[in-house]
C-alpha cells in the first residue's frame, strides 16, 4: 500500500469520524489534563507561597549593630545572586517636624540607596526626596511626587512603603525613610532579602560590622527575620518522586492510544485480511493518533496556562514549560499505544473479533 494511499485513508477516517478521533481527543485532554493540572497547580501554588513569605518579611535577614555596620558593604550585598535586595539603615535623633502637625515629628531614618527596594516601595524611587510609611502617606495626605510641608522646607516624596502588622518590627510602621548622604558615618543595621535562602549571603550580611573600638559602650550584633510568623524557613509542598508524574501520563497516552486500536480492531483484522500490511496499519494509526492526540494534548496545556494566570513571566514559564513537556509524553503514548496496538491485532482472530464486536 503506497505511502499517499495510507495518508488518504487517513485523512478520511479522521474526516468521518471513523477512528474515533474526538472521542479519544476529550479523553486524552481531561485524563492527562488533570495529572498536568495537579502539578501545574501545585507549583503555582509554591511560586504565589514564595512570594507571600518574601512580601511578608519573612527572607529579610536584619543585622544589627547600633554605630558599627559598613553602608558601602551592604549596599554591595545586592550583587549576590541570591540577594534581592540590600540597604542600610540609622535613626535620626531629630525627626521631621511636619507643617501640618506642630509640635509633633515624624521618626525619620536614614537609610543607603537599596534600603527602599527592601522595604517595597510603591512609586518612583530614585529621585531626591524621601519615601513614607502608608500611615504617614495617609495621615499627611500625600502621595509619590507630591511635597511634605515641614519647618526644613518643602520636602519632595518619591515613594511610598507599606508596613502592615503582621509580625514584622513596628518602627518603621510610621516613619520616613531619608535618603543618606555617603559621608562614611556607620550605620545601625544592614537589611537584605536574601533569596533562596543561602548560608554564604547569610555570612555576607555578619561581614558588614566594622571593627570593634574596644568601648565598652560597642553595641553588640544581633541577627534574625524582619517577620518570623511566616516561618524560619520557607517548605514548598511535597512533589512526588521523580519520574512517577511523567511515568503516568505516558501511561494515559499508551493506554488512550491502545483503547482506541482495540475498538477498532475488526477493522484492522478485516482489512489485513484483504492484504493491508502491518507497516501500512502502524502508519495510518500513527497518522491519525498524531492528529487527535496533538489536539488532546494542546486542551491540556491550555488547561495549565490558565491556572498560571496571575504569575510573572519569569515563573509562569518554567511551569508552563514542564506541562508542555508533560503533554509531550501523553501525545507520544498515545501514538506509540496505537501501534502497538496493530502490532497485537491478529488476521486469524477475525472471527472472533466479530463475535464479540
């Protein structure tokens, strides 16, 4: 049987429905669907936990020590690979006294360039000004660009941080956050959000504390979590292992491919019985498998790219990524179940085929 007669005959049992294709299509879409789905949803599900224990402040590591922490070398925390963000920070004894409220000042930190892209700051950073806790935002009416009226003069806002209670240090939950001017005055604690967690960024940070100069007044260095109520450590749920979840869908896709040889099969029998060849059969099914089961498999990852709605880019690929890989495998079965399955239909079991048709 020439190569275009098996295309043809092909097509046309695809066209009329003859092969089942639909069918097979919807089963091989929502079985491997739902094992993708799982894992899909499970992994997005460790990507949006992630980033709630890193929005939280639970991967933001302060180290302390009051007059004794080298700005220039947290700063340079941040070219870790594993360091999101870096940034150092002391109090202002005197803080900003506001028009608005006289008699009354805001607490007012100084803090080194990267300070605000660890605390989250929403609104243009970069700019001269400072940036404000919400409540200050809130309490005094202002916004990203807009002036604080204080008895220093008119003071710029580029940003705005938000700092709920949730666990984390209440200080800096009604303050102002000034940019400091690189005048070599230590600092009072170097703030990074280290992440994945890594021992060698962890020995980074202690390496910010200047030497000690032997006063009896020098502060002693502590170290923890901004926020520990989220946990020491972030846990993504358990996966299964490895090899198993891609075991099962190419288990889906033989057996999806196998079940639809076998409800074919006095056909196949009938027509090898009037001289079709084994090869020529293995080529037509894997035809039509190829076209059905690329179909299924396409539902699937649709079905995926729909639950890593919401996620960035960078983290929705990965995931997407490995559903489509996945989906491979259950379009692979089901090609290599169809022939197979020709392989096991035997001509001398016509009659058979026919009595339990």
């Amino acid at each position: 049987m020439r190569t275009a007669e098996v295309l043809r005959e092909a097509w046309r049992d695809l066209a009329t429905g003859a092969g089942g294709a639909v069918t097979c299509a919807v089963v091989l879409a929502v079985l491997v669907a739902g094992v993708v789905g799982l894992r899909t949803a499970a992994a997005t599900e460790d990507v949006r936990a992630a980033a709630r224990f890193i929005t939280s402040g639970a991967a933001t590591q302060v180290f302390t020590a009051e007059g004794r922490i080298d700005g220039t070398a947290c700063a340079a925390l941040a070219d870790d690979a594993d360091v999101l963000a870096s940034g150092a920070v002391r109090r202002v004894e005197d803080g900003l006294v506001v028009a608005a409220l006289p008699g009354t000042s805001v607490p007012t930190y100084e803090v080194s360039g990267g300070f605000p892209a660890v605390v989250g700051v929403v609104g243009v950073v970069g700019g001269a000004g400072v940036v404000a806790s919400a409540e200050v935002a809130d309490t005094l009416g202002v916004e990203p660009g807009q002036r604080i009226e204080s008895a220093q003069g008119a003071v710029p806002v580029a940003g705005v941080y938000a700092w709920p209670d949730d666990g984390r240090d209440p200080d800096l939950g009604y303050a102002v956050l000034a940019p400091a001017i690189d005048d070599g005055i230590p600092f009072d604690a170097c703030w990074a959000t280290i992440w994945p967690a890594d021992d060698t960024a962890l020995t980074g940070l202690r390496r910010t504390l200047l030497p000690s100069t032997g006063a009896e007044d020098d502060a002693r260095s502590t170290s923890g979590q901004l926020n520990p109520r989220s946990g020491t450590t972030f846990t993504p749920a358990a996966a299964p292992p490895s090899g198993v979840v891609e075991t099962v869908v190419l288990g889906i896709g033989v057996a999806v491919g196998l079940g639809a040889v076998v409800r074919r099969r006095l056909s196949i029998a009938s027509d090898r019985h009037v001289g079709v060849t084994v090869g020529a059969q293995a080529l037509g099914v894997a035809i039509q498998h190829g076209a059905w089961s690329s179909v299924g498999a396409a539902l699937a990852v649709a079905a995926s790219v729909v639950l890593v709605r919401g996620l960035p880019v960078a983290d929705a690929g990965p995931i997407v990524v490995r559903a489509v890989v996945l989906c491979a495998l259950g379009l692979l079965g089901a090609v290599a179940g169809g022939v197979a399955g020709v392989a096991l239909v035997r001509e001398r079991s016509l009659h058979r085929y026919f009595r339990t048709r």
